[in-house]
C-alpha cells in the first residue's frame, strides 16, 4: 500500500478518535509510532501507551515521539497484546489500525481489554487493505469476534471508496 494512502489512514483514525487532552489511549500494534506522533501534534496532556509486538519497530517510536516520552506522556512497550500487563491503568480509548485482533489468542487479547477498557471507555478498529471486499470482509470478522468477546459493537463508519476504502469499528461495554 502506497504511504499517501496509508498516511490518510492514520490522520483519519486520528480525527476519529478525537482524543480529548485528558483521555487516556492505548495504541494495539503501534508499529514506528506515527499516529502516536499525530495525537501528540493535536493536544497537550493526557497519556498515551504504545504496544507492538516487535522490538524494532517500538525503538522506532520512541525515537521518533522521544520528547513525548521525556515528558512522561508517552510509553511504549515491546509486547503482544495477549501479553500485556497493564496494572491498574484503565484507557479511555483503545485503538488499533490494522491489527488483526482475536485471532491465535483470542481470549486472552479480549481479557487483556477488559481490564484495560475504562466503563465508559471504547475500541476503536480500523481496516484498510489492498481491495474494498478485503476490508469489507475483515471488518466482518473483527465485528463478530467483538461480540463474542462479549463487547458491543457500536457503530462501523466507512470512508472511501475503492482501494481507498477505509472502516472503523467502534466497540465498548455492552451496557455504556
């Protein structure tokens, strides 16, 4: 996928979240720590934790939000989502852009959210890929494995058309 379409990817998940400055974020699979970089551009405060699995890719994101994290509003940590300990924090929104969730370790990624969702808290996932039907059909599956995970699924928005299509499934609790 071409960076042009991949950069509006991630400035579209950024204006969907609309993180408030006090919110606190938890970015699945932050890769280079680019949406990290663009939430940090559009507010003061609030905190933000960055999980990816991969070492170099969290080294990649702590250089580049470096001045975030010197100022205590920025983590990043090298771990699968299924392996995160979180302690007691709780998150306001947790988002994901193209991280195929609750697949191999379906239950222990959905209890890992749990505890980290806040009750009024909600999940952000958003898709893109190579063609609309792929996107189409992997929203489909994060849809279902949402709610068998027992969250509820909210609201799914499109943008784009195409090979620019882009979807958003925003989940939470069942009863907020």
């Amino acid at each position: 996928m071409s960076r042009p379409i991949a950069a509006e990817r991630l400035r579209w998940a950024v204006e969907t979240l609309d993180p408030a400055p006090s919110d606190r974020l938890l970015e699945i699979g932050c890769g280079a720590g680019v949406a990290i970089s663009l939430i940090c551009e559009r507010r003061a405060g609030g905190t933000i934790v960055g999980l990816d699995r991969s070492r170099p890719m969290i080294a990649q994101a702590e250089r580049r939000n470096r001045v975030h994290v010197d100022a205590g509003l920025v983590a990043f940590h090298a771990v699968a989502l299924a392996d995160a300990e979180l302690g007691d924090d709780r998150f306001d929104k947790v988002f994901a852009v193209n991280v195929r969730l609750f697949r191999a370790d379906a239950a222990r990624e959905a209890d890992v959210l749990r505890r980290a969702l806040a009750p009024l808290g909600a999940l952000y996932l958003f898709q893109q890929h190579p063609s609309a039907g792929r996107t189409r059909a992997v929203t489909a599956e994060l849809t279902a494995a949402l709610e068998r995970a027992d969250f509820a699924v909210r609201n799914v928005m499109t943008r784009g058309g195409g090979p620019a299509t882009m979807t958003c499934i925003v989940g939470g609790w069942p009863d907020s």
